[in-house]
C-alpha cells in the first residue's frame, strides 16, 4: 500500500498547450481557468509583450501574450485561448495559440534538458518531458512574466528520446 501512495503522489498534472511551433506544459495548479480571447484594452508604457488588460468577472487581468514573448509573429486564429493563471498570489492571463490537453505523468519523467540549460534559457525553461510521441517543454512562468530579457522559442529539436534514430 505504501508504494502506491508514494507512485501516487509522484504523478504530475500539467496543462499542455500550443505556442508557435512547440508545445508546452506548466503546473496545472498554476491555472484558474482557460477562456476564449475577449476584448482586451491596451496599456501604455508595459513591456511590450504585455498585450493589455481585460475585466474577467469584476477583476481587472493583465495578459502576456507568449508569441511576443517569444518573438514570434503575431497570429489571429479563433484557436487561441487565455489561460488565467496565479503566480506568487498575482493573477495573469497567458496568451496562447492553443490548448490540447491535460498531462498526467510522473515527476520523473520531467527531465533536465541540456539545449534548455544554457544561459540565454535556463531561468525561462525549467526541463522537457516526452509524452505520446511529443516532446513537451516546462515552462517557469514566473521567470517567463517577470523578465524583460528577450526570450527566443527553445530549439527542441534533437531532445525527443529517439532523436538520434532519425535522419
């Protein structure tokens, strides 16, 4: 009994969701809830990837949208999603391309990714993990909003488990 309460809790569940051309993950305690793009109202003098504010039930939610965040171009699509997020008791919303699922998987299977870990991405990626074929990047959203450094999408090529196998 004892070790399935210990594999128990080392199941992790996180959001996966869709920005450019990778896919990532992050906690899924992070997130509050996951609604379609409104109306949002532009702010002056915020970091540029801060895309505005929108009134969500009374409360007033800045979103950072992760395809500027990430340098990428911007995309009108009806699939992109805000997903309302809580970091250090600060409510957000992140934009982003789209949602796919819940992941559930044991911490273990989260791993350090040496590509990610180089000084330019380390404070913004925190690991990999592969999933159905896919390899799912960790996102640190805490570092991810409270930076102005430039962040560039991570190279993920090459740190899927059979990457080697190819050509």
């Amino acid at each position: 009994m004892a070790a399935e309460e210990q594999s128990h809790d080392d199941i992790v569940q996180l959001a996966a969701f869709v920005v450019g051309d990778e896919e990532y993950v992050v906690d899924i305690r992070r997130v509050r809830e996951i609604i379609r793009v409104v109306p949002i109202t532009p702010v002056r003098k915020g970091p540029r990837y801060v895309e505005g504010v929108i009134n969500l039930r009374g409360s007033v939610i800045p979103i950072v949208d992760l395809r500027r965040r990430f340098d990428l171009p911007h995309l009108e699509s009806a699939n992109r999603k805000i997903m309302i997020t809580v970091i250090e008791g600060r409510v957000l919303g992140l934009m982003v391309d789209g949602v796919t699922e819940v992941v559930r998987l044991p911490r273990s299977a989260i791993r350090p990714a040496p590509g990610l870990l180089d000084a330019a991405h380390a404070p913004f990626f925190l690991g990999v993990c592969h999933y159905r074929g896919r390899t799912l990047v960790l996102l640190n959203v805490k570092n991810v909003v409270g930076s102005e450094q430039p962040i560039g999408p991570p190279d993920v090529e090459g740190l899927a488990p059979d990457a080697g196998s190819k050509e």
